[in-house]
C-alpha cells in the first residue's frame, strides 16, 4: 500500500529507450470499502488535467467510491497520479452540492424548481433580443464539460442566438497552444505523441511543470530518465521545480529566465541553430516558408546579449542549443510558463520553429506538444464553444461558414463571423461597460481564476447584468448570480473528451447526479427547447435527445477536416483504450502521430486562420495568404523580444507569477473537498527565494503582504527555490474554505487580486504570470508555510537564518494500491509495439 502523497510519481518502472512503457494499475478506494464491496466498475477518464488517463470507476449502493486507472489505456499504461486518485470521486457526494436551481431574491438566492428557474433565464433571453438582439448575450463556459455539451452549445450560440460574445475559460488557458499550433501549421491539432517520450534523445519543457500537473506523464518521463540509454532534459523556469531537479540530474540544463524573457531565450536557441549549421536545409526548402526572414530575426540573439536580457548563463544557452541540435529526436512540451507569459504566442511559435528548423516533426521521438491543461480544453476548441468554429474553421473564409450552414441548415448570416469572435477580456469588457446584459458561465469559477478577480466580481455583481451559474456547487461566482442552475458532473453523465495528444475517451454515467441536478447536456438543450430556436425550414434546431445523437452529429461537422471524427463511435470507444483522432477511412483506427508525411493543413482553402503578425496581431488578410502560396508547407514566423508590460520599479520592485501546486486542481472545488489533498496544501503561500527573504527580513511561515497595483493578498511565505527577485503564489485559494464554504468575497490568499487584465496580441490569452509587486513583512508567523515540501515550493537548502523553522514533510494520503502488470495488453498504434502504425 503506497502514500501518493508522500510519493507523488509511485513506484518506477524504468525501461530502456524503444521498448514499451511499462503496465502499473493504481487504484484508490474510500475509507471503509473493500475491493469485494465494489459492485461495478464503469468506464471512463481522469477529468482532473489534461492528461486524460483511462479510469474505471468503482460504484457501489449508488455512490462512486474510488477509481482504478485502465492498463490497457495508451495514455496511462494503468497509473493515476495524486489528484486522480484521492480527488476523482469525495466531491460528488459532498453535502454541499448544489442540488435544486436557486433564484435571486434580493441579496438572497432561494431554492426554486426547474421550470421557475428556466422560465427567468427564457424570460430574460427574449426581452433582451426583442430590445436589442443577439449581441446583449454572451457565454462564458469551460475546458471541463464534455464535447457533446460544446457542440450543442456553440449549435444554440451560433446558429441560434447568432452571438459572437462566446468563449471559455479555454482563453485563460490553452488559447495559445490553439494559436501557436494555428501560426505555425496552418490548423489546431497536436502534432506529437506520449509515444514520443519512449523514443527521444532530449525532452524540452518550456514554461511546463509537467512533475506536478501531468503527474503520470511525468512517471513516463522518469522511466525513461531512469532507465538504460535516458534522454536529457532541458528545463525552462525560473523555480527549481522537479523538472529542474531532473534537468540537473541528467546532465541538461535547467534554464531560469526572468519571468516574461521567453522568448529572448527561444530566439537564442533558434539562433544557435542557425549559426552553428544545425539546419536540416533540405527538409526546411521542402516543407516550410520563411526561413531567411526568421533568420534576419534571430541573428541578433546571441548568448551574450540574452544572457543580459534573461538573467541566465550565457553557455548553459549554448549548452541547451547544442543539446538541441546535436540531438536525432527532441520531445518539446509547452505550457502556461509561455502561454500565460508575455509574448505568448511569439514564444510558443518559437518553441514550433526549432522542430521545423531541424526537420524534427513527425517521426517518433520528435514530438511537440503544445499542451492542454484542462481535460476538456481541446473539445472546446474543436466544437466552437470558444472563439473559434467547429471543427477547426475559418471565420474569416466565407465557404467554412457556408459549410457550416448547410450543416446546421441555417443562414450563412446567422453564423458570426462578419469580425473576429469577442474573447473572454473582451465579454467582461463589454459587460462592464453594459453592452452585454445576459451572461450564461458554466462550469468556470471567473471570479477566483480571471486576472485582477476584484473587478470581475464587480462586474459580475453588476444590477445591469443578468447573469446564470451552471456549477456543481454555489462557488465564489454561483454567490453574485441571478440565477444557479445545479448540475450534474463527471460519472454522473455520459460523454466523450479529448487529452493533450488528441486521444479521445467515452465516459460513462456511473452514477444518478444528485436531487434535481441535471447534465449540462440535458440543461442546454432544454434552454433550446424554450427558446423555440429552428433551422430555415422550421425545424427545431438542437433537436438532440442523447450524448451519442449529438456525438453523431459532431462525426458529420468534422468529416474532411484535420480533426477528423467520422470514424469514430461510442462501440469503439467502448471497452478498450482511447483512441487518438483522426480516425476515417485512411486511419480507421487512428492516428498516433500527425504529420509523418510532412503536409500541413496550411492551405487557402484548408486553414484555420490566414495568420498574424506576431508581434501586433494585425491579421493576415485572404489575399496575402494565397500569395504566399503555402502549399502544404508549414510557416516559419519570428518576432522580436519586448519588454514585458510591468517591470519591476523603485515602488513595485519583485516580479509576480502565479501558477499551481500539484495536490490541487483550480479553485478546489474538487480537491478541496477532498482530505488527502486538502491536508497536503490546506491554505494559500508564497515563495520567496532566500536572498530576497534575508532582504526583507522573512523568515519561513513568516506572514507577508504581497502588494501589486491592483490589490493585495496576506499569507505566510515559503523560503523556496523561486528565481531572486520573483514571487511565486498559487492560485487556488479564493474564499472557499472546508467548513464554511465560499463568499462572493475575495480570500485572503486570492493571487488574482494581484495579477493585471493584459493580453497576448494574438491568442488574446491573459497574462498571469508577469507582474509587478512589493513584499513586505506583516507579523511573525506562528509555525512553517503550509505549502507542500515535495514539489516546487519545497523549502530551500540553504536557507539559512531566513528557514530557521523546521518544516515537517509532506505525507499522509490515504492508502493506495498498485500493481505491475507483468503480461500488458497490445496498444496497437504504439510504434515501440511495432504495431500497424
Ligand atoms: N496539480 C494540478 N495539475 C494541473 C492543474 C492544477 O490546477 N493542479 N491544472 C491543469 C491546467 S488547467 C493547466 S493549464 C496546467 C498548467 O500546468 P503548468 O503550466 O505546468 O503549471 P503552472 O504552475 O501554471 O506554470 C508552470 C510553470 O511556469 C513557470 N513560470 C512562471 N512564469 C514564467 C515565465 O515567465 N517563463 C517561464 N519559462 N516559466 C514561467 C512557473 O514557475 C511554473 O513552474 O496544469 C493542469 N494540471
Ligand atoms: N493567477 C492565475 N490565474 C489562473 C491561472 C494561473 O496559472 N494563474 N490559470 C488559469 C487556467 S490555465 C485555468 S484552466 C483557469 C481555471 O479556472 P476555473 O475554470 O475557474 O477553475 P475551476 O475551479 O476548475 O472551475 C471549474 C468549475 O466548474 C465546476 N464544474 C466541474 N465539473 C462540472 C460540470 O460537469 N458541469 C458544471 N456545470 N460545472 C462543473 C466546478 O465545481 C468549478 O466551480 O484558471 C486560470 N486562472
Ligand atoms: S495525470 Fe491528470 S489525468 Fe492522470 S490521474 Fe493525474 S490528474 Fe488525472
Ligand atoms: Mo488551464
């Protein structure tokens, strides 16, 4: 029986480069059951990160009661990591679930029945079209619903209401990988695999704290570093994170720029590249556009001058470079480190040009994986309930819309696209300003995880906007609504979503959601239903019964397109692994690895989008984009390093970033309601590096205020192993706390008070993680931080006087078992299986 608190990763299976990774089955029950009680084990995927590992969930007397993660499973060889375990099943029968709809009265909300709650949601939708149209409405929804739950609401958005006001927190999240992948390839659509990782000579993580957040990749990873013929790593951030810790350990080299110099840096690798002949030319005069221009970029980016601009040692660049080039296969991930960075998109696209650059792109072993982070994500952006279309396509090319049309059998007019979509700042924007009266959120909580959050209550609270709460519980942003509808949530519905390498899951409903919760599914389509929304003939629009009708539809919208679904069913999905799209008649079983034949879905007629310049957004119009005659072949595009927006000055002298610790999930809906979890990171910290706590005289669990222009938060400090010079602060920690549940206040840890409304030009993605701010000491503390010692924010070395107190080691999970598989299941498109890939 194993703590994975205490041992996040679990037990190692290391394996030599080229074989399979190694079958472990993790499984967690609750207190108290027995593997003899479980009455049935039901289908699906950890809904915890974007990982997706295939799970079963154990049922018994109509509860769910733990999970076994699925050995037959690509992405997970049978492993779940510390939130899969302990924090899939607690919260759902929590007795605080929201289980009746509840309607504003006054400063309260009372409990209702379904058709008075609807009836307002109706009643207000029709005034405000009759009064002034479709653009008074805008949703806010998720990166954790399910695909058939985006593509019926981008059907009732777009081909209903006819509203461009439609985003997801997906713009708080991965809107960059969408952007970067678009840029640079023509199209969404991951280009590497998990597969990869068996197959590299070097791994890059760029802004990615993998150990933490995609725990069980990071088990993929550590048995390969583990094992015979290892890959080394090359980490890029300014904590010593476990990625860190690996980078050192194996002989790469851990890079730690100034918050917001990303893309400084990755000039300086592709730089390399280029001055020390590492160019596959050949390949790049085949397959790509831009070369000369990104050189006349990059070639002022030597390793001194960004050594000065980054803050990091001119030959660990050279170092990281030569790794780089000298390497036959490089594994890339990117993640929130660049994507909620400054110059996000610029730095992601940057990360696209070193593969193209060197021809690494679509063989084993060179993947690049622009990543996810919630587990959804990626079926928002292919269904369109974001700012983008479904199924990948162009609002800006006038014959994606007809298409769309005709799917939906509806005007080509009804269909926004006469401007870009309005993104999430934007919808706030214009509800601050009043333009936007109706505002429906689902399954986001904006008032803990949108950027300066002090506003966004302000805004939500506002007597001008009618706004509808789609939760599981009566969260920071549930308390400021007129309207909280209950819903049903993951094992008590049924559904398919997609991971970070395009591997789809069916999950199946295990148990009944609880009083009168309903599928976010069922909630939608019901709103359809009263609207009386109909097609050109008179048809009622949306007229879908089951998940597996409105999964039937969504095959026929992606047919032909680069996220091709058409061969794919619900009995496929059913009893095996997940299986990675596209999946037709070319690839009837799937695909575990795009572009091997080096096509890009860049053309005029095929693309997403015609692009943008980098450093502005300004977009590229229809017609220079044919000019340039892609032709299959995928962009090189540069930009030049600016300086983030807030430096440091003599009032605000540290450097802000935010991010995540890897026992909880968000704003702890979930893990907070789960023990293990909650007890290995109870409340809200920040990290100081020990230089800059001996300045301020900080010792550990001393209690500081951390102050930005925007708002302040007061915690206890952690004397950790961030960058001098930045602060580090988790941003989980709203209002809500285990006994009293949450406030439409702020908490007293709440990062986002801090962090600033600004945006990336092009992926329109907010920038969480640079800032200004200033520390100072507010009172001794009464005992250590109580962030965790085994991840990120474990207490420095070399302290010193500023770690005078003793922080006891994180441990004290519940039990879990875990098993090694000694005879594994086939996983077909496996290439290290030698399958028929
Ligand atoms: N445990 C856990 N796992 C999760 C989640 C969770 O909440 N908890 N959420 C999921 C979701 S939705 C997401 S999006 C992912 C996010 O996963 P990650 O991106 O791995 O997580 P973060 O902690 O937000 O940021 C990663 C790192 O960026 C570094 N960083 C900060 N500023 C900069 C910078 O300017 N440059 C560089 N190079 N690095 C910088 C931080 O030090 C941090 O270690 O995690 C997913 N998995
Ligand atoms: N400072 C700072 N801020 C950040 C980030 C950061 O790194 N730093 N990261 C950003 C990122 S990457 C992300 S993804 C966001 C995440 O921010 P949020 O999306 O606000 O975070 P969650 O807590 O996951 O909120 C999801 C909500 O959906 C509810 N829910 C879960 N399942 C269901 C369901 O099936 N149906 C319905 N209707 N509701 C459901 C949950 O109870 C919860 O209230 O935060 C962003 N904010
Ligand atoms: S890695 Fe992600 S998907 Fe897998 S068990 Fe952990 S939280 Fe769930
Ligand atoms: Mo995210």
């Amino acid at each position: 029986m194993v703590d994975r608190i205490a041992d996040i990763w679990g037990a190692p299976t290391p394996h030599a480069r080229g074989t399979v990774w190694p079958v472990r089955v993790d499984q967690h029950l609750h207190e108290g059951v027995a593997e003899a009680d479980v009455e049935q084990w039901v289908q699906s995927a950890c809904l915890l990160c974007s990982n997706g590992c295939g799970v079963d969930i154990a049922v018994k007397d109509g509860r769910m009661v733990g999970v076994r993660g699925r050995a037959g499973d690509v992405v997970n060889h049978g492993r779940l990591g510390p939130k899969g375990l302990y924090g899939s099943t607690p919260w759902a029968s929590a007795p605080d679930r929201l289980t009746r709809p509840l309607v504003r009265d006054g400063d309260r909300l009372v409990e209702t029945d379904w058709e008075t709650a609807m009836g307002r949601v109706v009643q207000e939708s029709k005034r405000l079209l009759d009064k002034a149209g479709p653009l008074t409405h805008a949703f806010y929804t998720s990166g954790q619903l399910f695909l058939e739950e985006y593509f019926a609401l981008a059907t009732i958005g777009k081909a209903g209401l006819g509203t461009p006001h439609m985003d997801g927190n997906t713009r708080l999240c991965t809107a960059t990988a969408a952007a970067a992948m678009k840029e640079s390839f023509g199209a969404d659509g991951q280009p590497g695999s998990y597969t990869d990782i068996e197959h590299c000579d070097a791994i890059f993580l760029y802004g990615h704290n993998m150990a933490e957040t995609q725990t069980v990749l990071w088990s993929r990873v550590l048995d390969r570093t583990r094992g015979d013929d290892p890959p080394r790593v090359v980490c890029v951030d300014p904590r010593r994170t476990p990625v860190a810790r690996e980078a050192e350990r194996t002989g790469g080299v851990h890079l730690a720029p100034k918050v917001g110099t990303n893309l400084a840096l990755v000039n300086c690798l592709a730089r390399e590249v280029f001055a020390n002949g590492w160019v596959d030319e050949e390949w790049v005069a085949a397959h790509t556009l831009g070369r000369e221009e990104l050189w006349e970029t990059v070639s002022s980016y030597d390793p001194e001058r960004v050594a000065g601009i980054c803050g990091v040692d001119a030959d660990d660049l050279r170092r990281a470079a030569r790794i780089f080039g000298e390497s036959g296969a490089v594994l890339s991930t990117v993640l929130q480190g660049f994507y909620q960075s400054h110059q996000a998109t610029a730095s992601s696209v940057a990360v696209n040009n070193l593969h193209l650059l060197r021809g690494m792109i679509g063989r084993p072993g060179c993947g690049i994986l622009q990543m996810n982070g919630q587990p959804t994500a990626q079926n928002n952006r292919e269904c369109g309930a974001d700012g983008d279309l479904p199924g990948f396509r162009n609002w800006d090319n006038p014959k994606h819309i007809d298409e769309l049309a005709r799917l939906w059998n509806v005007d080509p007019l009804t269909i926004p696209h006469w401007a870009p979509p309005t993104h999430a700042m934007e919808i706030f924007d214009h509800a601050e300003a009043g333009s936007i009266e109706w505002l429906w959120v689902s399954a986001t909580n904006p008032a803990v995880s949108m950027p300066e959050s002090g506003r966004i209550r302000r805004i939500l609270a506002q007597e001008s906007l009618f706004v509808v709460v789609q939760d599981l519980f009566l969260t920071e942003t549930a308390q400021l609504a007129d309207v909280v509808l209950p819903a049903a949530g993951w094992g008590e519905k049924t559904g398919t979503f997609t991971n970070v390498n395009r591997t789809v899951h069916l999950s199946e409903d295990a148990v009944r959601p609880p009083g009168e919760a309903r599928s976010d599914l069922e909630i939608f389509l019901m709103y359809a239903r009263a609207m009386g929304f109909t097609d050109k003939d008179g048809a009622p629009l949306a007229a879908w019964e089951t998940p597996e009708e409105v999964f039937d539809a969504w095959r026929e919208a992606s047919r032909g397109r680069p996220v091709d679904y058409s061969g794919l069913t619900y009995a496929m999905l059913r009893g095996g692994s997940g299986i990675p799209w596209p999946v037709n008649e070319s690839a009837p079983h799937g695909t575990d690895r795009l572009y091997a034949d080096a096509q890009f879905p860049s053309d005029t007629e095929v693309c997403e989008t015609y692009g943008h310049d980098l450093l502005t957004g300004a977009e590229v119009t229809e017609e220079e984009h044919r000019a340039m005659a892609p032709g299959g072949r995928a962009f090189l595009k540069g930009a030049e390093y600016s300086a983030p927006h807030e430096e440091p000055s003599d009032e605000y002298p540290l450097l802000y970033t935010t991010g995540r610790t890897a026992y909880q999930f968000h704003t702890r809906t979930k893990t907070g309601r789960a023990r293990s979890l909650q007890k290995a990171a109870p409340a809200a910290w920040v990290e100081l590096s020990v230089d800059d706590a001996r300045q301020l005289g900080v010792a550990e669990g001393d209690v500081v205020r951390v102050e930005s222009p925007r708002g302040s938060i007061e915690v206890p400090a952690r004397v950790g192993e961030v960058m001098p010079g930045a602060v580090f602060a988790p941003f989980h920690y709203g209002s809500w706390e285990p006994e009293q549940g949450a406030t439409a206040g702020a908490g007293p840890g709440q990062a986002n008070e801090l962090t600033m409304a600004v945006w990336d030009p092009v992926s329109k993605q907010p920038y969480f993680k640079t800032a200004a701010c200033r520390v100072t000491k507010v009172r001794d503390g009464a005992g250590p931080s109580p962030a965790p010692t085994t991840t990120a924010s474990r207490p420095a070395a070399d302290a010193g006087t500023a770690g005078r107190r003793s922080v006891p080691q994180t441990a004290g999970g519940d039990a879990t078992s875990s098993t090694l598989v000694d005879d594994p299941p086939r996983f077909p498109l496996d290439p290290a299986q030698d399958g028929d890939h």
